[in-house]
C-alpha cells in the first residue's frame, strides 16, 4: 500500500471536518488578532511548553505546516495560504505572495505562527493552522480583524489644509463611541477639532499637529479596538510670520525651511518662489528645483531703506502649495550733524527701525576703536549723562571730544534676547582716529617728545664732531720738518767752525 503524504492527510481531515481521537492536539483555539491596515499581523499557533520540551528532538527533524483560511461567502471553503513541506518547500498562494511567511528558526522552537506584511483590508476572516511534527499533529485556529484608519487628502498633508482622519474596523457590532488621542494625550472637541461617526476634522493643522493619532472604538458588545496612525504634516521650521533684522548696508538671509525632506514622501517636485511688494512694485525671484533640500533661503547683498517690509515664500511641492510670509526690519542711525563733526559739538544718534513690532527696545554701546576683534566696552565718556549702558533709540554726547571718537554700536533687544544692532563711525575733523586709545594719549605724547630731543642732540654732537675733525693744525710749519741725515766729516767741520768763531 502507497504510504500517504501527512500535508495531504491533515487536508483530507480539514476538509471532511473531522479529526481522528487522539491523533491531533488543539492549542490556540479562537483567538482573535487585530491589526491596522497597513501594518503587520501576527496569528500565533504554536506548542504549549510541556509539549515543545517533549518534542524538542522531534522538531527539528520531519516537520510541517499548512496554513488556510476559511472564505467569506462560503466559511465551508478553504484556500490555501502557506505551505512548508518536510523538505522546506514552501507554497503560497498568489494573492498573499510575498506578504505571508514563517520563520525556520521559529519552526524548531514550536512557533508555527504566521506573519503578514503588510496587512490589508480584504484580508479579514478565519484562519486555520495544521502541524504534523512526528506522530502528532496541531491545529490552531485564529480570527483576523483589520482596523482602518484613512487619510483625507492623501499625502503629502501640508499645514492650513483641513484633514479628515476617519477610523473603521471589520467588527460586525454597532459602533457606541469613538475616542481619539494625541501623542497620549486625549484630543478636546473644540473649534480647532470636530467629530462625528468615528471621524475627526482638523480644520488648520498645523507642523504642531504632527505625530502618534490613536482612535479607541467602543462597540455594544462591549468590544474595545484600537489603532494607531502616525502623521506627518508638511510645514515650515520656526515660528509663524518671523522677523529678520538687519542693519542698512549689511547682508541678509530670509529663512525658508521646510520641516522635512519631500523626497520621504516619493514627492520629486519641489519648487520655491519668492515675491515682495514694495514701492507699488512687485518683486520676484524663483529658486530652481532642489530634490535633496528642504532650504530655500533668499539671500539680499546690501539691504536698504527700499528692501524693508513684508515677504513671501511660496513652495510648490508635487501638484500642492504652501507659502509663508516674514518681515525684514531695517535697523539705521541717523545722525543730528550731517557732514564732518568738529570737537566740542553737541551731538544726538538716533536709531530707527522699520516694521517694528512693538516689543522691541534699544541700547547704545561703545566699540573700542584700538581692538581689532571689536570687544564691547561699555560707554564711560565723561560727556555723557551717565556712565551706565544707554537704553533708548538716542544717544545724547553733549560735548564731543576725542575719547568719543570709535564705532557706536546700536542693538535691538527684543523678549528672545538680540536681534540686530547697526554700527555708526564717529570722526572728529582734524583727530588722528587711527592712533591709540585715548587714555594712553599724553603718555604716548610725551614717549615722542623725549624721543625727538634725544634725536636731536644725537644729530648735535655728530654734526660737531664732524666739524672739529675738519679744523686746520696750530703749527703748520712744524709739519713740514724733514728728517735729513748729515755726514759725520761735515758735522765735524761744522763744529770747528763754530768754536773759531767763538774765539
């Protein structure tokens, strides 16, 4: 007689309905696992622990494992899901390929149970395992249901654009309530939130709203299902409608960031134009496609009086748009005296600022003019009202003098700390602004007093020395003398003539 094959004997049992006693042992009967469309399903069958200690050797030889589901107009029907053969084989049928599997390494150690991923909605119903390991077989049965938690609009969801998240599952009983939480924490019905049947509105998410979403389902028979989506709105970094400050003349960078990278989301399209209206004009700029970026800043060389104002960055990204508008807010000093500045004038700085806020506040510092790293100090002029930091947009110098020449700082301070400053150059007609610091100035005078009298004395005793070198000798004759030799009968001679004479 032909030995028949135990996949094909345990199917024969399936379908007839029956199980031989004492031939199959049945271990996780009427489970019930839930999972999210989309997400991963695991339906347990698997060995209890006094079995699996018993048949340790047994399984890691001829082992098998046959996974089907029961249909959804006919329960009667079975379809093959999964199949792993004694040989390792393995069967599965096309609709689930490639989204069922078991592990090898969970076959030895008596876990059967089968994984699906990524789960979906048509995949609701009864599922049923055979196991023939050895002599033995094990039956599992499990029922899947599926939670769906949809969308609307699909992604990208980009902030101000109303959503609808909706949650449903496959629970044949009549829904009682619907509860939804955020990042924990549960979502108040307010003007911001609306709910109706499972549903829930957000009428003008915003990046804030992004994260953890988990509806809870309450059914009158007292059944609890849950589900989790994670949402990702598409948005800007920083706060809403920022201000950048800068000083007139100086560069600026207007941020324009978004809050993640469309590239994550499949989305290849990405287009950033700016746009700023001023003087009855618009002006505009475009920035080239940029799929690896999420920075699209607009960068202004010198800024003026004309560039002050409001701003727009519109991103295009795939068939939608998000824009956001900022102010660039010039900082300038103006100065009461136009033109050169003589000393002992009495002087008023006034800082300005356009599109201010109204939380803005200034104050007034002296740069040193000798650092060259510009390290604050603070403005101790004794021609000032007081010696503390000044506050207020002007700066008051009664009297200018030469320790008031240098760079003034103005910074505008705002809740959040600095947000600008502006420098103003002040020069004094006739000072020598490239010297010293002022404390050290009759020092440094008197260094070059001394300096120029010892030079000078030095150039006296060369020039006298040279001069004293050069005078004629006292006798000059004398210098004439030349040694002559005189021979000895002469000499002799000479002498006899002399004593003659004498007598």
């Amino acid at each position: 007689m032909r030995p028949v094959s135990p996949v094909l004997f345990l199917t024969l049992l399936a379908v007839n309905g029956n199980i031989l006693p004492g031939a199959a042992e049945v271990e996780n009967r009427g489970q019930k696992v839930w999972a999210r469309e989309g997400s991963s399903a695991l339906l347990p069958c698997y060995l209890s622990p006094r079995k699996h200690g018993k048949s340790r050797k047994h399984l890691s030889g001829r082992t098998s494992v046959l996974w089907k589901r029961h249909g959804a107009s006919a329960p009667q029907e079975l379809h093959v899901v999964l199949e792993v053969e004694y040989t390792g084989l393995r069967k599965t049928a096309l609709p689930m390929r490639p989204r069922v599997s078991v592990l090898d390494s969970a076959l030895r150690n008596g876990n059967f149970s089968l994984c699906i991923n990524p789960v979906r909605s048509d995949d609701v119903g009864l599922y049923e395992a055979q196991v023939a390991y050895n002599t033995e077989i094990l039956s599992c049965q499990v029922e899947l249901g599926v939670v769906t938690v949809t969308l609307s609009p699909p992604l990208p969801v980009v902030e101000n654009e109303p959503l609808l998240l909706s949650c449903n599952s496959s629970h044949q009983a009549s829904l009682v309530e619907t509860c939804w939480f955020h990042n924990g924490r549960p979502v108040l019905i307010s003007g911001a939130f609306c709910s109706s049947h499972g549903a829930l509105y957000i009428l003008r998410p915003t990046v804030s709203d992004s994260g953890s979403w988990h509806c809870q389902l309450r059914y009158a028979d007292n059944e609890i299902i849950s589900a989790t989506y994670n949402l990702q709105i598409l948005g800007f970094d920083g706060p809403t409608n920022p201000v950048v400050y800068a000083a007139a003349g100086s560069a600026a960078d207007l941020p324009c960031t978004l809050n993640y990278l469309p590239s994550a989301s499949g989305i290849r399209v990405v287009k950033a134009h700016w746009s700023h209206f001023a003087g009855g004009h618009l002006q505009n700029w475009s920035i080239l496609q940029n799929q690896s970026s999420r920075n699209f800043p607009l960068h202004l060389p010198v800024v003026g009086l004309g560039d002050a104002g409001r701003y727009c960055c519109a991103v295009t990204v795939g068939n939608k748009m998000l824009s956001r508008d900022m102010t660039l807010a010039v900082i300038t000093v103006t100065p009461r005296i136009q033109g050169p500045v003589s000393e002992g004038s009495h002087l008023l700085l006034t800082c300005s600022l356009t599109n201010p806020q109204g939380h803005e506040y200034f104050q007034w510092k002296h740069l040193s003019s000798a650092s060259a790293e510009k390290k604050l100090t603070v403005a101790t002029s004794h021609n000032l009202k007081d010696s503390r930091v000044r506050t207020g947009p002007t700066l008051e110098i009664p009297q200018v003098s030469q320790k008031d020449v240098g760079i003034w700082e103005c910074s505008v301070y705002g809740p959040e700390g600095r947000l600008g400053a502006v420098e103003y150059g002040l020069q004094i007609t006739g000072a020598q602004v490239s010297g010293p610091p002022t404390i050290f100035s009759g020092q440094v005078t008197f260094g070059l007093m001394l300096t120029l009298f010892f030079l000078l004395m030095v150039c006296i005793l060369a020039l006298g020395l040279q001069k004293r070198a050069r005078l004629p000798a006292s006798f000059p004759a004398l210098e004439r003398i030349v040694a002559v030799t005189v021979p000895k009968e002469m000499e002799e001679s000479q002498k006899e003539t002399i004593q003659q004479t004498e007598c």
